[in-house]
C-alpha cells in the first residue's frame, strides 16, 4: 500500500469516528481546500468585505454584487468570471468564515 493510500485510509477511517455535525464540518472544510483561489479574487473578496463592513458601521446600504462596479479594483478583470460566478465563490467563502465551530 502507498503512503497515500495509506493516508487516504487513515483519513477514511479517522472521519467515520466523527459525529455527523463534525462530518459536515470536514465536508465543509475539503470544500474550502477544493476552492481554486488566486491572489487577486482573494484581494477583490477583501477589499469588498473591507467597503461593506465601512458602509454598514456608517447606516449605508449593503451594495449587493450585481450593483457592484468591479472595475473600481484593480485585477478584478483578470478573473474571467461572470458576475454570478464572484457571487457564488463569494457565498461559499462566507459560508466558510461564518460557520460555527
């Protein structure tokens, strides 16, 4: 058996043990790992987090993304992606930051 297999098993077996909340948190997690990130969606997904949290702390509407200019950053051009294909990438990573421990 290879080092690999041998990890996969140990994985395999070390999540069976788990109690279904904390399976959907490992599922939760490979999510998060499976997630093709690059430098520049990460620092687009910052900076809006940046503004919005700005703009509620002041009373102001939450701009949503499809009201969203994302020519106002730089790099944010480069990500080949449609405006609802950010939003969903967006969704999984709040999804990530806001979930319980």
């Amino acid at each position: 058996m290879t080092a690999i297999s041998e990890l996969a098993t140990q994985i395999t077996k070390s999540v069976k043990r788990l109690p279904a909340k904390q399976m959907r948190e490992v599922m939760s997690f490979i999510g998060y790992l499976e997630t093709n990130e690059d430098a520049s969606f990460i620092e687009y997904v910052n900076e809006r987090t940046r503004k919005a949290v700005q703009e509620k702390m002041r009373g102001k509407h939450f701009t949503t993304l499809k009201e969203f200019d994302p020519s106002e950053f730089e790099g944010a051009a480069q990500l080949n992606m449609t405006v609802e294909e950010i939003d969903h990438e967006c969704r999984k990573m709040r999804n990530e930051w806001e979930r319980a421990f």
